[in-house]
C-alpha cells in the first residue's frame, strides 16, 4: 500500500503515532474487565503487541494489590498457558508491575491518580454509561499527559441529546482522534473481511445495488437469556443494547460506497454518510416490532419468564427481541429494506448477515421445482461465507435443486477486545466509532423508541427456545 498517499489525507496528530505507555483501567473490579478486557489484552501481551506497557487498574471495591493481581492471574491464565519463554516473561512483567488504587472515579481522586502515570495514557472506562459521563466530568484537560486516549464502552449516551453532551464533554479534554467509542462487535478482521469480499471481487460489486438486491438482513439472535444482567440489560433492551449499538454498523459496513483508501477518514467518512442518509418509516407498521420471552426450554436449561428474572421491573415493558426496518435513501440502496434484528433466548444461535438477491427477469420454460432467489451469508464470529445458489437437480436434470458454496474467512490472532485494545495502543481510531456517527445512531432509533414508548407498536411475546413470535417472517427458518 502507498502510505505516501495516505499521509495527503491524515488528520491524526503526528504524536499520536506513539504507543501508550500506561493503561489505565477504571472499573477494574467490574465484570466486563474480568471476563473480556484482561483476557484480550493478555493475548495482546503474548504477541509482543504491547511492549513496556503498565497496568493500572481502579475502581470502588475495596480491593489490595495482591487481590487484584490475583485477578490478573485469572483472567492471564489462558494466554500464560499458550505462550513462549518471552511472552511468559512478558504477560509476568505487566503483571508484577501492576497497581490497584480504590477510587470514587467521580471525584477529584481520578485527576490526581492520572496526573502521576507516564504518558501517552490511555484510560479505560469501563463503567456503565452514566458513570462514564460523571467520571470524565471529574477530568480536565490540564490532569490530562499529552496525548491521552479516552476508551468508552458503548451505548454512547442514552440518546441522542446525552450523546452530543457527551461528544462536547470530551471534546474540551482530548483531540476527537484520541476519543475511542469502542465496538468489540467489529473486530478488524470481521471489518476487513466485508470489505475485502464486496470490494476486490469483480463478481460482486457491480451487483451491490437496488438493481439487484432484493433487501439485507443483519441478524444477531442469541441462546443466552438475561444471565443476571437485569442491572444494566432491563434498562436498556433489544433495540438500543444490540441494534442501535451494533448492528447499524455493520448494516454501513455492507452498504458504503467503496472510499478512496481504507485511512481511517476515508472509511469513517464513509459509514457517516451511509448512516446519515438511513431511518426508519414509521408510518409503515411493520417497520419495528418488540417482544419478549416467556419460560421456557433451551438445550437442557429452564428459562424463567423475563419478568420473573431477578432485578426486572416490568413495568419497564422492556422488549428482549427487537426487529427495525431501515431505508438508506441513497442512489444505491432506495427501495432496499435493511432488516436488522436481535434478541435473547431463542432456540437457534444466528449471527449473520443474510443479502438476498432478485429473480432472474426471465427463466427459460421447462425448468420445474423451486426458483429460489440467491442467497450471499457472511457469518460472524466465526466468520464464514455461503452463497446458496439453483442448479440442476439430480436425476432430473430439468429440475432446480439448491447448492451451496461454502468457506471459512480469515480469522484474527486477537480477541474482539484485543483487537480494540491494538487501535488504541497505537493510535488508529480506524475501529472506534466516531462522534457524528454516535450521535447519528440514536437518530435513527429514537423515533422507535418513542412509537414504542407511546404503545403505538405491541410487546409480543415469545417462548424462550422458540424462534421467536411465529407471525414475524423473520422467525421462520432461516430468513
């Protein structure tokens, strides 16, 4: 690749090439930090891909150097277990050196602690959104070492308002290229892979259009159910935890024009004009629709009704199953619905994209059996490709059977979280979500959210290990 061509475009800092040197973990004791963000940044440490870094965690428990490096010793344990001499020398290095400070990340403690760490800093925020805003609000920018990255978890926000607060918060501390709004749904290579396929193969770009696509499907259906998640999960729901924190990403990611480079401007640029250009037509009444489960059965697991799960308020009407139908109303894509769905405690685990084309304008007669329409899926986590096409039966050579073409696309070294981890050590925001697009999101969603708020669209119900309400044409096979 010509790098002499990217620099013409680069809006990065020349200083944020260089690498974090501290690592700065807020809500250290918290799930989240245990169960996904040690554990990448451990493989990231097995690679070689975080030399010299210092582990800094923080949070309100109570917690001793020695009980938090136990964590440590936990969450590293995998990566320890597959590593060479070096990388056992290195993942043992972060961790000896780490250090545990209780804090009220809220107070003037946070700028304090952050004023003694060795720059380039990145802090993570690790926290629920709310905290997250109270925690920055804690920060200035002269407590800030140059160069400081700033790590928030989506949901950005709670709506759009929130999240233009927030986007102006963070502003007034850092460059917005310092600002990393991670998503951990979109690993590079998941990334790379959607546009690697649409936009090096012939075969496929000339057809990527309301020509020939019929409509997109980006469907995340789950097994798991509420898994004593209810503090965070029953005020959220299906719409604004998956849909409008995922996949409208990746809807952009299958439905940009091709930039001019893969910087992380160009890319940027370009799923803000896909999003910026997408919403959704209430007036039509199936273009949302909301569920949740009741008990039932999944594998060998009882599943309690949702609003018999522990920390439910139920008069919350929280869906556990969401479905929006987006329109991009470009040249490309008018007239193409974008059906994105997810939900919990469905009896069949999707993660997948589903790109169904059109018929043929004309089949030639004397052909029988079914002329079913192409199908493209790309699998994610693992990511896979299928391309279901109409070929000739056996026995009857007249007769339309189907067969499918099926490959493994390259996966990562990394997890999802080390994957984000990487882009924010070096300093490429290419994987972090911008703040325009951040807000963009909670456009799109909002009006939803209040159709729904207002009752004008209905909470159906579900029975967990079911495909979900059987008059949604979204739960019958396989879309």
């Amino acid at each position: 690749m010509d790098t002499h061509s990217l620099a013409e475009h680069d809006s990065i800092p020349a200083e944020a090439d260089e690498r974090v040197r501290t690592l700065l973990i807020l809500g250290a004791s918290g799930d989240l930090t245990g169960r996904l963000l040690l554990p990448g940044l451990a493989r990231l440490i097995r690679l070689g891909r975080a030399d010299g870094l210092r582990l800094v965690g923080a949070g309100s428990d109570e917690w001793t150097d020695e009980q938090w490096r136990a964590r440590l010793d936990d969450s590293f344990a995998v990566a320890l277990g597959k590593a060479d001499d070096a990388g056992k020398a290195a993942l043992q290095q972060v961790r000896d050196a780490s250090t545990y400070h209780v804090l009220d990340v809220t107070k003037d403690g946070l700028a304090d602690l952050v004023h003694t760490l060795t720059g380039p800093v990145a802090i993570y925020f690790a926290l629920p959104p709310a905290i997250s805003q109270r925690a920055c609000s804690a920060l200035g920018p002269d407590s800030l070492p140059k160069n400081t990255r700033l790590v928030m978890e989506k949901p950005f926000g709670t709506d759009q308002a929130s999240a233009h607060s927030l986007n102006e918060k963070l502003a007034k501390l850092v460059p917005e290229q310092n600002i990393h709004r991670v998503d951990h749904f979109l690993g590079k290579a998941t990334v790379f892979n959607i546009l690697g396929l649409r936009f090096a193969n012939r075969i496929l770009e000339p057809v990527w259009n309301n020509l020939h696509i019929e409509k997109v499907e980006v469907i995340f259906d789950e097994d798991l159910a509420l898994e004593n998640r209810a503090r965070y999960y029953d005020g959220a729901g299906a719409l604004r935890d998956m849909i409008q924190s995922h996949l409208l990403h990746v809807m952009a990611l299958l439905a940009l024009n091709a930039p001019s480079t893969l910087h992380e401007r160009d890319l940027r640029d370009h799923i803000g004009s896909v999003l910026r250009a997408s919403s959704v037509d209430l007036d039509d009444p199936s273009s949302s629709r909301r569920a949740r489960y009741t008990a039932g059965t999944i594998g060998d697991r009882q599943i309690p009704d949702y609003t018999a799960e522990p920390g439910v308020d139920t008069s919350k009407n929280t869906e556990t199953l969401a479905e929006v139908t987006v329109s991009i109303n470009n040249e490309r894509w008018s007239g193409v619905p974008f059906v994105l769905r997810s939900g919990k405690a469905l009896g069949i685990k999707r993660k997948e994209a589903v790109i169904t084309f059109r018929p043929v304008s004309h089949l030639p007669v004397g052909f029988s059996g079914q002329d079913a329409p192409t199908k493209l899926r790309i699998g994610f986590g693992p990511d896979t490709l299928q391309l279901e096409l109409d070929v000739n039966g056996p026995g009857d050579i007249f007769s339309l059977d189907r067969a499918t073409l099926s490959a493994n696309l390259n996966e990562t070294d990394l997890l999802p979280y080390g994957e984000v981890l990487d882009g924010v050590l070096a300093g490429d925001p290419t994987l972090s979500v911008r703040g325009d697009t951040a807000e963009d999101c909670w456009r799109i969603v909002e009006p939803v959210l209040k159709a729904w708020s207002a009752g004008r669209v209905p909470l159906e119900e579900y029975e967990a290990g079911s495909a979900g309400p059987a008059d949604w044409p979204s739960s019958h096979g396989r879309a």
